[in-house]
C-alpha cells in the first residue's frame, strides 16, 4: 500500500516492487515464503489511460519486482499497481500508488 506523498522518480527505468501478505486470520507466517505466485502490474497515465502491463513471478518467493523498459515512459505523471496470481486465481488490485517521472 502506498503511504505518503507522490515519489518523485529521476530514473528513466524506474522499478516497481511489492511484497505479498497473507489475509488477516491467516495462521502461517504472514510474509511468505509465496512460491508460484506472479505479480501482474499495470501503469497508468494520471488520466487512467493503461500504458504498460507486465506479469512477472515472485522473486525468492517474497517479492514482486518489475523493472520499467530503459525509455518506455516520458517524463510526467503516472500510478502503479499490481496484484499476486496462482493459477486462475487472484488477488484484489492493490490501491494505485502515484508517481512523477522527472528523468
């Protein structure tokens, strides 16, 4: 969940991350391990128009990264957000998370 003011991003390929938890009344380790889940993430133009979508595995079972292609997105503002998968199941989208690209 994204917390705080709009970051500010000066890097031409900026990367999105996020880690999964379990549901509240889970009784396992609330951090994972996840193996077998892929994180599906879109970003958006502040307008909502969907300007990339990208499904990448969890890395080490933990976290989700995706790495935003070297010059895809011009300078301005954009949201992210991402949801874990397994199969033909899915999460509830995560709130979408605000940016500046200024690179």
């Amino acid at each position: 969940m994204c917390q705080g003011p709009t970051l500010r991003v000066v890097s031409a390929s900026p990367t999105l991350a996020a880690s999964p938890t379990r549901p509240p009344g889970s009784t396992a380790s609330p951090f994972g391990p996840f193996p077998g889940l892929v994180g599906r993430f879109q970003v958006a133009r502040s307008s909502g128009e969907i300007v990339l979508r990208q499904a990448t595995p969890i890395e080490n079972g933990r976290v989700f990264v995706f790495q935003v292609p070297q010059d895809r997105l011009p300078d301005g503002q954009y949201r992210w957000r991402m949801r874990a998968e397994n199969g033909t199941a899915a999460s509830n989208w995560a709130p979408w998370c605000p940016f500046t690209l200024n690179s």
